[in-house]
C-alpha cells in the first residue's frame, strides 16, 4: 500500500501545467493560456506554440510496478466510495422528533408531488361521517354554558386540550370584559293596571331605569311599522312601544323607538312567527355593535388602562322581554283605535284584536348589573407550506343561554371535527396546504360577537392584512330541505362551486340542485344582519366573510335561539331525525371552500362579483342626488365606479398573462385581490364612534345607503366626496403599482 502511494504521489508532483495543449501535433501547435484576473476571474486565451514557450515537462518513464500499483491504488478507492454510498443510503428511515420552533412553517420536500384537488376533496369527505359526529356532538353538549362561567371555562380547556393533542400549536386570547345579567335579588318587572309581572328573561345592555308610558303596539319595530302608528295618530313619543319578535334583530327594534321617542321597548314571541308554549323565556342583547360596549374600538385587556367611555350603540331606554301568555293579557287591554287590515300588524293571537294602544300606562322596571367576567378564545392553526403568513380562519361560539344545541354545540363540533380531518390530512396523508387555516373557538357569542371582536381589535393592525377570508360555522344546521347563506360578493362565485360539489341532504343531486339552478343566488343569498356572527370580520375588519345555514325551507331564522328549547331533541325534529348526518354535510361544506382557498395557486375570491352590488348602490344615489338637488352631481362617484370596475379588469388580463405555477408571482396576484375588501373600509370616521365602516355593508353616514337617503344637502356634498374618494383609493388598491394608477376620475 504504501508503495503504490509513492507511486500515485510522484505521478502528480511530477507534472504541473500553466498550458493545456489543443492538438497533439508538432507544428501550429495550439493552446489555451489560463490567466487569473485581479477580481478572481480567470481569463482564457488561444495561442499559437510558434515562437513561444511551451513550458511542456518531458515526458517521465514509469516502471511498470509503478503503473501497476497506481491503478490498483485507484480501483481500491473507488471499490471503497462505492460500499460507503450503498450503506449509507440503506439505513431505515427513523421518524425524527420535531424540535422546531411554533413559529416556523413546515417545509415541503422538493420530491413530493401536489395532491390533485379531486382526491383532496374525497379525502375530506370521507372523513365527515354521521358516525364521526354522533361522538363529537355527544362529546360537545353542554347545557347552560354562559359566557366566563365554569363549564366555559372548562369547554374551553377540552377545546384546547384536542388542539394540543392534534400538535396545533394551541393558544388562548384572554380578555376581560362587563356583562350585564338579571339582578336575582331585584328582578325585572312590568306593571299594568291591577297586575305585576316578575320577569324572567332579559335582555343584555338595556338601560336600567323605572319608566312609565302609554303601552303601544308596533308590530316589528320597523320604521314603516313606527310610521303606520304614526298614520293612526297614536303618540310614540314617551310611550312604552310593545313589539314582536322577528324581522329585525332586537337591537335595531330598540333604536327604532329610542329614535321615535319611545321611553322603554318590551319584545315579545308571536304565534304567528314562534311555535313556543305560553311561558317560553326569551333572552338576546339590544347593543347595536359587537364586542364589548365598554372598551368601543378597542380590546378588552385588563393590563391596558383606557378612559372610561361607552359604545354609541348602546341604548339610553330600557328594554325587556315578556312570554306570550304577558304579551297576551297586555294586548287583550291595550285599547286604542285598530290598525287596517292590510297593515300586516295582526298577529296569531286569535283573542286579541291587536289594536295600536296609546290609552293605558304601563311601568317598566330593568335592575340588570354589570359582572366583570374573564373569557377565553381559544385557537390551533395548521401552517401552510408556501404562504404561512396568509390564513383562513374557521370559527364557532361556544356559549349560549339556554340549551344552546344548535346555536353553539353544533358549530363547536364541527370546528373541531374539521380540525381534526385537516391535520390527519396533513400528517398522514400527503396534503400540503398552500396557506394556514386557523381554527377559533369564540366566548361572549351571545353578548353581540364579543370575543370575536375584541380579538379584531386587539390585533387590528395586522390581522386584517393576513386573514384573507373568515368562515362562521354558527347556526350551520337549523333544519332539513333548505339553504341559505351571507356572504361578501367576492366569495359568491366560490360559494356556487361548492354548492355544486357537495352532495344535497335530501335525495340525490348536489346542494346547488337543492337551491334551485336558475336563480340560486335569489334562492341562497341573504343580506348579512348586525346579529350575524360574521358581520364584525365584513364590516369592522374589511375580512370577506361567509356564513351559511341548512335549513327548513322557505324558513329565514332558528326559532329557537335565545330560549331554553334549543336543545338537541328539537333538533332532531326539525331535521327529521338527521341531525348527524346533516352536521357532516355542513362540515363537508365548510371544509370544501376552505380547501379552495389554501390549495389553489390563485385565492378563490371573485372581485367581478362586486360589480352588480356597487353598481346598484351608486345607482340609489344616483337617483336620490337628482330628485333632490339640481346642484350637486354624483358623476364623480360613478367614474370612481368606473375606475373599480377597470381596475377588476386589469386584473383578471394579469392572472390571464402570468404563470400561476410561479409562487411569487402569484403571491403578488393575491396581495392584490386581498386588498379590495380591506379598501371598502372608510378611512373618514372613526372605528371608535363608527365601528362598521365598510362602505356598502357598515352602518353610519358614510354608507352609500345612508348617503342615498340624505336629506341635508350640505352633509350630502361631504358624504358624496368621502364615498367617492373611498371608492377610488379600493381601485388604486387593487391595481397595485403607483404608475399604473388609474387617472381618469
């Protein structure tokens, strides 16, 4: 061995070249000359070997020995690499303990292959089984889960522990916030004439104050109803205004009286809208907002020292809710002159004739207090493999008053049963989702969306950039043979393709098939109310938000929310016994759009769809400006129109031209179309005293609604110029470069 070294060694000091030569001929023999730079390159030049030195070494004489024992030498050493390589990659392969950090997304190999979405979809679906949720519902029902009590608390620990054990990264949101509940030592009550009512039931945030009036029936509370009574000449100012439950949310019912006048509301569940025995028990809350009303605009965090000040949507007259058979010996009393038949005001009480009151004082008496309470969002996130810091979030309230079956034991069941589905996914089976999906499970739903909200306040300056859709799984199942969602127009085109993807709970054929083909959207979609858990991540946050209901048909609302007979055995009557089944569907629903939305290259967000919504909108005022003022145009708002409609355009020829396999590019596509929901929100009023400032779907004076019914010319000129210029900054926004902004408003 060390005869052959020598060998190899003296071969290679021997021989040392400054030249290569090109040819092996005598004459015109050529070279190429390396030279090394002072930037450390290398430069190549050909010479002629004629009239040059060569620098060639002689050529050395080997013995055969030497020549023997080099290659032998050589032949060993490759014989050697070869047996190092074979073993090395014959080792089994051990599982390695994940020791990274929370914060780090995991990393796909290079040699996996994309799972084609068609076997992502079954993989999903075959996991969302009636037996799956027959558990998990059994696991999740929790009567009398207020919000901060014990069995919150300990819902929210389960929660957390499931998200813990699925290896999601679990974390808890904590916020402390005021919630008023009934005074159990000084109940509520209603005096009229010789009788006294205690109540019961109550309704979270009304004044409380000791106020008498003329008791005067309003039907809904709408304004038209407030106008009708108006009409019969029926005094609304001071008056104790008695309305059904329906229509409107019981907060809108109430500032519709404060608004009139009214010195306190009393609600009440018909029998023409409520299939309820006579002493049902209605709870709700009248805050016209979401969140805690305490700390407007911004979180609830006990270690953060804010004035004391209170949010403008909370009411300044007391309002309660009665049963039926008190509804009933007040309306068989109320007196007054009787509304006209068309007038829709009769309700279903066949003893009463419903007449508009106006004669009789009653004495309203709320003694509510305010209890500190300490509520727990808890989260898990599953982290996307190209694009971490871009997430869906899918979320469920967990509280309720009452039973609170279909309002919180379903939606948190599905919320974990996704989760659980989606990590298996990921961890056994090949999925790589593209983004996160964040899985939320809220406290204080009832309350108005309170831990919801105060999480979009405590991180607003970055969620709203992050999150690029939100899914409300509340209330997915409420019957059987029906359908209806709330959404922002851009998730509408993903809404119809999931419809058409997912098998309907009713016969054969898809849920698209269930809602009707050729008018689906008038069939499905439904303004989204104040009251719908999604509306503060739409119109506070600018977060485009779906929520969607399977329920009864020609049905709009759960009767049954708010009261101690939402439990699972009248949910199994109003879904024929299917409860489970229809529970996977919901959950299949869900998990399908979100699946489109963290594995397609492109975000399944449609902004041409926001074309008919602005354009109608622009068009009411349009209308309104020219009956009211000659003086004033609205075209400058309606070229803005213009300019986001270009923009959408524009935008659509660059996802035409652009290669969606190119992450970046993509990436660049998307930044653009998350941008349009978040500049619909009015940066003109404060989120503080206006928190819903989404230009068409908020509420205040800078909605195109609101400016559309304007009368004060002067405030009009001024709402006019803010929408315009709100509108165009949504157009910059989705263009995207500065230079290629759109110049013609």
């Amino acid at each position: 061995m060390d005869q052959m070294r020598l060998a190899f060694n003296g071969v290679v000091r021997s021989v040392r070249y400054s030249r290569f030569p090109l040819q092996p001929t005598e004459n015109g023999e050529r070279h190429l000359e390396v030279k090394l730079s002072e930037d450390g390159t290398e430069e190549f030049t050909d010479v002629e070997a004629e009239g040059s030195p060569s620098f060639r070494p002689a050529p050395q004489n080997y013995s055969r020995c030497s020549i023997a024992f080099l290659l032998l030498g050589t032949l060993l050493i490759l014989i050697v690499g070869y047996l190092v390589g074979y073993i090395s990659h014959s080792k089994p392969k051990v599982e390695l303990l994940n020791c990274s950090p929370v914060t780090q997304a995991p990393v796909a190999q290079p040699a996996e292959v994309e799972m084609d979405f068609k076997n992502i979809s079954q993989l999903l679906a075959r996991k969302m089984t009636r037996e799956a949720f027959q558990k998990t519902l059994g696991d999740f029902e929790n009567p009398g889960c207020s919000a901060g009590s014990d069995k919150d608390m300990s819902l929210a620990n389960s929660i957390f522990d499931e998200f813990k054990k699925l290896e999601m990264d679990p974390w808890t949101d904590i916020h402390d916030v005021q919630l008023p509940i009934p005074d159990s030592q000084n109940p509520n009550k209603v005096q009229f004439g010789s009788e006294d009512f205690s109540l019961t039931g109550y309704l979270a945030y009304s004044a409380t104050d000791r106020v008498q009036g003329k008791l005067v029936y309003g039907n809904y509370g709408r304004k038209e109803d407030l106008d009708i009574v108006n009409k019969n000449k029926v005094e609304l100012k001071g008056c104790v205004l008695l309305v059904r439950a329906g229509k409107i949310s019981f907060a809108e019912q109430v500032a519709n009286a404060a608004d009139r006048g009214a010195s306190a509301v009393l609600i009440y569940p018909d029998e023409a809208d409520y299939n309820y025995v006579a002493d049902t028990v209605l709870y709700g809350h009248v805050h016209l907002g979401s969140g805690d009303p305490y700390t407007p605009g911004f979180p609830s965090f006990n270690h953060t020292q804010f004035p004391p000040t209170q949010s403008s949507g909370l009411p300044k007259i007391p309002a309660q809710t009665l049963t039926r058979s008190v509804a009933v010996k007040l309306l068989q009393k109320i007196g007054g002159p009787e509304p006209d038949e068309t007038s829709g005001f009769k309700g279903g009480f066949k003893q009463v004739s419903y007449r508009l009151g106006g004669v009789e004082n009653i004495t309203v008496e709320v003694n509510n207090k305010l209890v500190n309470k300490e509520i727990h969002n808890v989260f898990g996130v599953i982290k996307g493999f190209d694009d971490p810091d871009r997430y869906i979030v899918l979320g469920a309230q967990r509280d309720a008053w009452g039973s609170g079956y279909a309002r919180a034991t379903v939606g948190t069941s599905v919320l974990v049963q996704l989760a659980k589905a989606f990590r298996e996914m990921v961890e056994n089976d090949g999925f790589r989702p593209k983004r996160s999906l964040v899985f939320a499970s809220w406290s204080a739903g009832e309350y108005g969306s309170v831990g919801a909200t105060e999480w979009l306040e405590g991180y607003m300056a970055s969620i709203d950039k992050k999150v690029f859709t939100y899914i409300s799984l509340d209330g997915v199942v409420m019957g059987k043979g029906g359908f209806m969602a709330s959404a922002s127009p851009l998730l509408y085109s993903l809404l119809e393709t999931t419809m058409k993807e997912v098998n309907s709970p009713v016969g054969a054929g898809t849920v698209y098939d269930m809602a009707g083909e050729t008018m689906w959207e008038a069939n499905v979609m439904r303004p989204m109310t104040i009251d719908d858990p999604a509306y503060p991540f739409l119109a506070f946050s600018g977060i485009p938000s779906v929520s969607f209901h399977f329920i009864k048909p020609h049905s709009e609302v759960y009767t049954y929310y708010g009261t101690q007979l939402d439990t699972m055995d009248q949910l199994n009557y109003e879904t024929n016994n299917q409860t489970n089944e229809i529970t996977a569907i919901a959950a299949q629903f869900a998990g399908q759009m979100a699946l489109h939305l963290v594995h397609d290259h492109l975000l399944s967000l449609d902004v041409n769809r926001y074309s008919k919504t602005l354009t109608k909108a622009v068009a009411g005022v349009y209308k309104h400006i020219r009956l009211l003022s000659q003086d004033l145009s609205p075209s400058w708002l309606n070229r803005a129109r213009g300019s986001f409609q270009r923009a959408a355009s524009n935008l659509y020829n660059d996802i035409a031209n652009t290669n969606l396999d190119d992450k970046e590019a993509c990436r660049i596509l998307n930044n653009r179309i998350m941008m349009v929901e978040h500049s619909l929100l009015s940066p003109y009023v404060s989120p503080v005293k206006v928190p819903f400032r989404h230009l068409l779907f908020g509420r205040g004076s800078h909605t195109l609604a609101s400016i559309a019914e304007t009368t004060d010319v002067d405030k009009l000129h001024t709402q006019l110029a803010l929408a315009t210029w709100n509108l165009q900054g949504c157009a910059n926004a989705m263009v995207g470069n500065i230079w290629d902004l759109d110049e013609e408003i």
